[in-house]
C-alpha cells in the first residue's frame, strides 16, 4: 500500500494525476468475518478475527481447516505455511517502528457498539468511540479505558476483558472510578464484555450491559 501511494501515485510519479478512481479496501469486522468459520463456537470466531485482523486472505487460509487451533499452527506458525513470514514483513513494510503496534488490536468490543448503533439499540445515540488513555491529575497516575463512546453530554464508559474467568463487580466498580474523570457527561452508561461470562454480583447491577461472547454474535441486536 505505501509503494503504491508513494511511488506509483505520488506527485513525484510520472502517474501522478492519471489515476481516474481510487478504492481503500478495508478487512472484514469481527463479525462479518465470524461468516468464514459458520461450524466454529464464537470463542473460536473471535480467535479467528483477532489472528487475522480481518483480512479475507487470512481468513480463507484459516476458513480450509476444521480446528481453528490446527488452521493457525499450519498457516502461521510452521515455516512452511503461506503465512508464517506475514506479519514480521508486513510490519517492516508500513511501519517505521513495528514492536509499538504489536500491542494493538480491542476493536472488536467497538465494532459491536457501532452495530448497535447502527441499530438505534443503544440509550443514545453516539458520534465518537476509541480508547482513551491519560493522567489522573488527583493521583498522578496513568489511566487507561478500553474505549468511550459519547455525543454532548451522554457517554458509554466500555471494559473488554478476554479472561478464562468470569468477571465480578471489582471490574465495574474500576471502571465506574475511571470514568468520575470526566465530568462533562452527565449520563454515564457502562458496558462489560467478558470472554467467560460474569459472576452472579454483576448481573442485577441495573446500570451496566453484560456482553458475552454470544451477544457479540448475535444476529438481531436491533433490541436488548
């Protein structure tokens, strides 16, 4: 993509102005790219998108074996498999500094809430969502949330957790304090999202949502 940006198109090129459309093509979201792996339990879904990023290539080399465990170990990491040298090379190729983005990708929790928005499910709907990360300037200390999703003075404060254990209300409790940072939202509305589930304390909690892996992938979230 840079090579073609820069040394095909770019002012400098003698193609530079001729071009008479362009096309990005971005990856699937997390559930578009579930569709591959129809057989597959949502947890492996998930591990499928997370392992690809979406891209439909990855996906239809991951999408040729039943177990998704056996579909990375021959694709990714057999020095044989067709994506095995992937990623170190993409990396090097697009980014100058690669080692800082190896610890990206929780987009999937956002994809969801887009969905839902979409949907008009959401308690209102919202302009912006992204993670957020900065200085508690009470306690000095680094602050980090998975993502908020706002418009004027409502927020959607979200924690993505991907545990092999259910989470309590000590994770809610964390980001309820989190969120007493901004003082500018008025309406504060909380989302979970868990990997294993949640403990029993969580679930009467009237002012949070609790999604599992099976609300992620669930067809109709039209209504809740």
């Amino acid at each position: 993509m840079s090579f073609m940006e820069n040394q095909v198109l770019g002012y400098k090129s003698p193609l530079f102005g001729r071009r008479t459309s362009q096309f990005h093509i971005v990856p699937f979201d997390y559930y578009d790219s579930g569709m591959f792996f129809s057989e597959l339990s949502f947890e492996d879904k998930m591990i499928a998108y997370a392992v690809t990023g979406g891209i439909p290539q990855y996906l239809n080399a991951l999408a040729e074996h039943d177990d998704i465990m056996a579909g990375i170990s021959e694709c990714f990491l057999k020095k044989s498999g067709m994506l095995y040298e992937e990623l170190e090379n993409l990396l090097k190729q697009e980014l100058h500094e690669p080692h800082v983005y190896n610890t990206i990708f929780k987009d999937a929790c956002c994809q969801y809430v887009l969905r839902r928005n979409k949907a008009l499910s959401l308690p209102f709907m919202i302009n912006n969502i992204g993670r957020w990360w900065g200085t508690n300037n009470k306690t000095r200390t680094q602050e980090e949330i998975d993502f908020i999703a706002d418009c004027d003075e409502n927020a959607i404060f979200g924690e993505c957790k991907w545990l092999n254990a259910e989470i309590g209300l000590d994770v809610l409790d964390e980001l309820k304090r989190k969120s007493m940072l901004f003082e500018k939202y008025v309406n504060k509305h909380y989302m979970l999202f868990s990997k294993k589930g949640f403990k029993k304390e969580l679930i009467n909690q009237y002012d949070v949502e609790l999604i599992d892996l099976e609300e992620l992938y669930r067809e109709n979230i039209s209504s809740r």
